[in-house]
C-alpha cells in the first residue's frame, strides 16, 4: 500500500489532510490510499477552473490540439493505466485496457469533430446564425463501473466546448481519475481540468457550489435526484444519466443456441455492471426451456476469478454493497419459487465474487425482475403474448435501452420502435461509439451523452442577428 496518489488542482499535485481506503474487490482488502478533499480544496479547484476559462475559451484550435495529445496519452499508457483500474474496479486487465484505449477514441472523437455554424437565415435584410458557446466550469461526478472511460464522456465534449472541469470520481474507484489527471497535467493548461476525490459529502458541496454553471452526473437515481434539487437552486444545468432495467424480447423465429451466446454476452459484460446491460430477457413459451438452457450453459462455462489472472472472463463485483445488493435479490427470487439453472450464490472465498447466475421461472413483480440488479444475474420471464410482453417491458419508471431478437429483422424492428428508451437494439446489444447519442426516457436520465448532441449538453445556444439594413 503506498500514499502515490495525488490529486489534480490547477495543474499541480495536491495531497489531501487526510486519505480513505480504496479496496480491491478480488480481495475484500484495502490495496491503495486515496486524498479525501477538504472544502477548501474543492474551492480552489473551482477558482483554478474558472480562473484557466477564459484563454481556453478562446483557442478552438489549442483545444483540438490538446485532446489529441491527451489521446495519444491514453493510447500510449493504456496497460499501465488499465493494471490500476483492474486493482480498483475488478474487470478483467484485458478489459480495463480496453476501457483506457477507448478513453482515447473518445478524445480523438472529440478533437475532430466539425461544429458548423447554423445559418437560419440569410437574405437582403438579416443574416441569422444559431452558435454554441461554452457555459464555464463544469462539475463532473463519474460511477465505479467504468471510472475513466465515462470520466472522459464528459471530459471531451465539455472541453471542446471551451469549458473547464472539476472531476470527481466514485470513491470506490478514485484511483484512474487521479492518474488521468496525473497524466494529462503536461498536456492541458493549468486548472482546465482538476481532479478531486472523496466521498458524498465532496459531492454535495459540488453540486451546491456557486462557481459550476453545469453538472454532468452517472450514477444512481436517487442521487441523481438530489443531484437536480441541489442544481436547481441556482439553474444550473445538468446531465444526468441513471441507469435502466433493459429488456431484451425474443421473438418466436429466434434460434436458442445461437441467440443464447449474443444474449449472454449483452447481459454479463463487465460483469452485468453495466447501465444499459440486458436486464430482464422475455422469451416465447415455445422457446422458453431452450432458451433457458442455452443461457445456463453459457453461465456455467464462464470462468471468473481474479481480473489480473489469464484467461479470466468476469471479475468480482465492485463493492461489497453491491455484492450483498446483488446476493439479496437472487436469494429473494429463489425464496419465491424461482429456479437457478446456473448459479444462484456467492463463490466461497475472499473477495466479491458471485457465480453467473440464470433465473428461470419468474415473473415481473419479483424485485430481481422489476428493480435493476446491475450484477451477474439474470431473470429470465416467459410470455406467451407479444403485445404483453411489450407492455411489460415498459412497465417501469426506467427506459434507457431494450434489445429486440429476431431471425426477420425488419418485424423485428418494428417490435423495437415500440420500446420506450433511448436506445432500441436490433439482433445486438450494448453497442455504443463516440458517434452515437446515449440516453434515456422517464427515471434514466435528463439530456444525452456522446455525439454532436453530447457537445451540445455543455453548451449554451446563441442567436447572433446581424441586420443589413
């Protein structure tokens, strides 16, 4: 265990008076120390942001240089960064590298990407253009499933905008958010982007603090809520992206062995801690034993174990509330009347690991089936009505993305246009990219994240209007 970890504040690194433990959830074991920021602290990285505003607002051409060098970064010191996040968040090494090395896709994204001036109007009396400007310092409040990658979400888009941030990452997963500010110190200008850590009190004191005009927040719903409540006292903007309960229907022309594997793999990536991971499957009556069966064979086939150890396919789950969250409401589906027909419980041993589990014979009204269980288990509910089983994928306060499964992709098309979320899937799940606007309806979330659209969350709209007469 060692104090390397520092934080970010007007380019410089800065200790905290006191520090918190980071656990590695392989272990259950405290492995590192992270700064816990002091109000003052959090107020000088706020004056840093808005103090460092005002010449990065100005250099459109300074910004794009600077992501793609932070880019370059990224790519340069993927595995390095990639060995920190598998000690904090538990995912495979493979794929915390991969995280790092899409952290540089996004800034790269970002860096290129053309913002045209809109013309609305352009005649003998007016030319009328519609222009984005940056708003000021944005507070960022970044979740433990994918500490960096979501951090740089946010961090791309606002500063292209021209604004400057203060980042706080979850403090179960602080410690890549502190090296990205490490690592970028010589490629950003001082006090653009600040990185702070500690627990919720640091967040709320960002979110009521006067000097942010924007809150780009991941994360649960009921913080996300107080998150608004704070922002709203002072009109601040806000992005907020909640998570979901996304379904996937499959319909009756579907081939079980075949869907089995792309179904599985949309639910359990990193581990189901995903936001818009498959949460719930709706399976044809005729299917349903097959369907079942083919998920269980995938389930019992995983290998999970240690993120640093070859060969391992999922990790633990990330914190020990999550992992107890997780265990509850499989163990309340079982008590219930429902079948494991894989796993089912907790892998004896040190660390958060639970066994890829397939629930069978359930129904909507079980909690693992209603709430989001943002872990390695899955519901699986039969349905013998496709307008029922539609009507019950929407029968929730969540709506971020649903999948649709079918060997006729057009009907299968049609079912998914009638799914209430930001993202509707077609024959796959979970596919995401720099281009592609993420968001969700009613309890998932306000405003979106990525593409142009994702640029435009952190931008204010202008009319500039200038008469020729």
């Amino acid at each position: 265990m060692s104090d390397k970890y520092a934080m970010t504040i007007d380019g410089a690194a800065v200790r905290a008076p006191d520090t918190f433990g980071v656990v590695d959830p392989a272990t259950g074991e405290v492995a590192e120390r992270a700064p816990e920021a002091s109000r003052a602290q959090l107020d000088a990285a706020m004056a840093a942001g808005q103090a460092a505003y005002p010449a990065w607002r100005s250099d459109e051409a300074a910004r794009r240089k600077a992501l793609l060098a932070a880019a370059d970064v990224m790519f340069a010191r993927a595995e390095e960064i990639g060995h920190i996040i598998t000690l904090e968040q538990g995912k495979p090494l493979s794929d915390a590298t991969m995280e790092v090395v899409g952290a540089g896709v996004w800034l790269k994204y970002y860096a290129e990407l053309e913002v045209p001036v809109e013309v609305i109007q352009d005649d003998d009396s007016a030319r009328v253009e519609i222009v984005r400007r940056p708003m000021g310092v944005v507070a960022a409040i970044t979740p433990w499933n994918y500490p960096l990658l979501l951090g740089v979400w946010k961090l791309a888009p606002a500063l292209l905008a021209g604004n400057t941030m203060v980042l706080k990452p979850s403090p179960f997963t602080p410690l890549s958010s502190l090296k990205l500010g490490e690592v970028l110190r010589d490629v950003l200008p001082p006090g653009v982007l600040n990185v702070v850590s500690g627990g919720d009190r640091l967040g709320a004191w960002m979110t009521a603090h006067e000097v942010p005009r924007k809150i780009s927040f991941t994360g649960s719903v009921a913080t996300g809520k107080r998150v608004a409540a704070a922002a709203a006292d002072d009109l601040k903007r806000v992005t907020l992206e909640l998570g979901g309960n996304d379904p996937a229907i499959l319909l009756d022309d579907v081939d079980p062995e075949a869907v089995a594997a792309r179904v599985f793999g949309g639910a359990f990536q990193n581990n189901g801690q995903v936001c818009s991971a498959i949460k719930r499957v709706y399976v044809p009556a005729a299917l349903y034993g097959d369907v079942v069966d083919a998920l269980a064979e995938q389930a019992l086939a995983a290998r999970v174990g240690n993120g640093r150890d070859e060969g391992v396919q999922y990790g633990p789950v990330n914190n020990r509330p999550q992992y107890e969250r997780v265990g509850e409401l499989v163990a309340d589906a079982l008590a219930g009347g429902a079948r494991a027909a894989a796993g089912g419980a907790p892998i004896r041993g040190p660390g958060y690991f639970f066994e890829p589990t397939i629930i069978a014979d359930v129904a909507d009204g079980a909690r693992i089936v209603d709430e989001e269980q943002f872990g390695p288990a899955l519901p699986v509910i039969k349905y013998t009505d496709l307008d029922e089983a539609i009507d019950r994928a929407n029968g929730t306060h969540f709506g971020l993305s649903g999948s649709v499964w079918g060997t006729d992709a057009d009907r299968a098309a049609d079912v998914a246009a009638r799914l209430e979320c930001g993202t509707a899937w077609v024959n796959t799940h979970l596919a995401l990219g720099p281009n592609q606007p993420f968001g969700g309806f009613k309890w998932s979330g306000v405003g979106v994240e990525n593409g142009p659209w994702g640029l435009y969350g952190f931008t204010e709209m202008q009319v500039v209007h200038r008469s020729k007469q």
